[in-house]
C-alpha cells in the first residue's frame, strides 16, 4: 500500500539528505586548510614577529569552501525540485495539466546562491583570521616559543592518521577563547578552575579522571597532558562548528528554495499569488524559542510575511535579512498550499 509522506515527513527527509553533505563540505574544508599548513613557514615569520604574515601564511582563502559552495547548491537545486512536485498538479481553467519545472537557472535562484555562498564564505574566513591574530599574539606575549604557538593554532599531527587535530583552525572568535579559558583552568593547577574546566559540554570525558586526580593530589598537569586535552576539547568544538553551520545552511537552502520555486510558478503565470497560503510550522526540539511556539500555525498569504510576537516581519523561516536571534538553531519550516479550486476557474 502506498503511504502519502505529510510536507513535514518529505521536509524531514530532504534535510537528512542534504544536512550530512554540508557538514562534511565544512569539515573537508577545514581539514584542507590545515593539510597544506607549513608549518617552518608560520614560525619563521611569528620568529620576525610579523604576526599578520603568520595568517596570510594559512592560506586561509575562498578557494579551499568550494566544495562548501557546491553543497549549498545541490541543497537549493534538490528543495526547489521537490517544492515543484507540490505544485505539478496545476491544471489551467481547460482542465489540461501546466507543466511546472524548477529552473535553478532563475535569476533569483542564482541570486540568491551567489549571496548566501559569498556571505558565508567570508564570514568564515574573516572571523577566522581575527581569531587566529589574537590567539598568536597571546601566544607570544605570555612567552611561549613561536613553534609552540603555531602549533596551538595549527594543531598537532596526529601519527596514526597523519592528520592535524586540534588547534583553532574553524572555529569561531568565540570558540577560540573558549579553547584559551580551558588551556587557562587546566595550567593553573588551581581546584576551583580545574572543576570549572569539567562543566565545559564539549570536553573528551576521557581525561575527566587525569583532571579530578590532579585537584585530589594537588600535582598540576603536565604542560604534555594539557595540550592533549584541550585538543580533543578543540576537535569537539570543531565538530560543533560543523554542525551549526550544515544545520543552519540545510534549512536556510530549502526554504529559499520553497520560496523562489513558489515564485518562479507566479512569473510564469501558472499560479496565481492571491491563491497560495503559507503556515508556519514549529518542529518541537529541546529550549524551543518561544516566539516560534507561539506562531506555530500562523497563517499568511504567500506576499505577506509572519509577524513574530517580537514584531519581527519574516517573510519566511530562515529568510535573508531576519536577525541571528529567528534563525540560528531553528528548525522551523514554512507549509505552503494552494487554493486548487480558485486557481482552476481563474
């Protein structure tokens, strides 16, 4: 028996799809940037003190998100198609059945692609670079050697997998300072900052014990032993990184792409706008924002945008413009329906 999927199975399904492609486009991103770090190259200029040719020393450039780039892409291209599979059944006053495709070709479609890629991209890049300036020159200033300071920045090899890990490369300006406090609580060898460094959510468990045997003895840990664990809190930072940005970049690509599917219909004139309604679905999640409970079941038409108990206009969920506090970590969806029995005696 065949089972008609709901709009919020078939949304499912699409960010599974896609939401893994992007988180690994991210990663795969980072690890080559970090692959192609000499490393004689960064300390011999953090040995000159020129700090600013350590960074460009990175090669920290638009080059190395393609694959980041085109996973956006596929993420549009693939919601655009199935938002036309909701509207092939249009049929013209005739009865006859209007042919309706997704053209990611659309003027608007490759707009928008271009501005969400080169957006995001540079807001990687940019922040990184900020992030990577201070924690050299931190580096430095409380004496540590230049190869020691590139290395916390670069991350170490690991030798089983031949792979950099840990280090800053990837994250945000605020993980870099949360990876800094660690390293901090754990060289000090003081009880109260050593305890705090175990309420950090993203830690490696594993060295849990290492760190509650040196509050018991008093020993500090070794310089060796901290480096270890706060590149495995790095790594799991990192991996946090990756997960935000495939989370908010899925939702973002398939409610663009819902948009502008909806939209290139009307250019054409296979479907009229004054039919179309669209309702703001909330997926339930854990420290739900109470704005989008509320508007769960809103209802506008497809021109007119949801009004959040805050007084924000959104014109749909995720849409450009819409301030961070509406749309990092939401995993609302927009359902759009058509008015079948209007649009056919039009």
């Amino acid at each position: 028996m065949l089972v008609r999927l709901t709009p919020r199975q078939r949304f499912e399904i699409l960010v599974s799809q896609y939401e893994p492609q992007l988180r690994k486009a991210f990663l795969d991103a980072i690890d080559d940037i970090r692959s192609n770090i000499v490393l004689r190259r960064v300390v011999e200029r953090l040995e000159r003190g020129d700090i600013n040719g350590a960074v460009r020393a990175m090669n920290l450039d638009e080059a190395a998100f393609r694959p980041l780039d085109e996973a956006i892409r596929q993420a549009l291209n693939g919601g655009g198609v199935a938002a036309v599979e909701q509207i092939s059944t249009l049929r013209d006053p005739e009865g006859h059945q209007i042919v309706v495709r997704w053209d990611a070709r659309n003027l608007a479609a490759e707009a928008w692609l271009r501005e969400q890629s080169t957006t995001l991209v540079t807001n990687i890049i940019e922040d990184q670079r900020e992030a990577i300036r201070t924690a050299l020159e931190d580096g430095l200033a409380r004496g540590d050697n230049p190869t020691r300071t590139a290395l916390d920045v670069v991350g170490r090899i690991n030798r089983a997998t031949g792979k950099r890990e840990g280090g800053l490369i990837g994250l945000t300006t605020a993980q870099s300072e949360y990876v800094a406090r660690a390293r901090q609580e754990l060289l000090s060898g003081e009880p109260d900052r050593l305890r705090h460094y175990l309420t950090r959510g993203r830690r490696d468990k594993r060295f849990d014990r290492a760190v509650l045997k040196s509050i018991e003895s008093g020993k500090p840990l070794t310089v060796e032993t901290v480096t270890r664990i706060v590149g495995r809190y790095s790594d799991g930072l990192l991996k946090l990184r990756g997960d935000t940005i495939a989370l908010h970049e899925t939702f973002q690509s398939m409610a663009a792409a819902k948009d502008i599917a909806f939209r290139q219909q009307i250019e054409k004139g296979n479907l009229q706008a004054q039919h179309v309604t669209k309702t703001w679905k909330h997926t339930p999640q854990k420290n739900p924002r109470e704005d989008h409970v509320e508007m769960q079941g809103q209802k506008v038409q497809f021109d007119q945008p949801f009004i959040a108990p805050d007084g924000t206009a959104i014109p749909y969920p995720h849409a450009p413009g819409v301030p961070a506090r509406h749309t990092v970590g939401c995993k609302c969806y927009a359902e759009y329906k058509i008015d079948f029995v209007a649009q056919l005696v039009m």
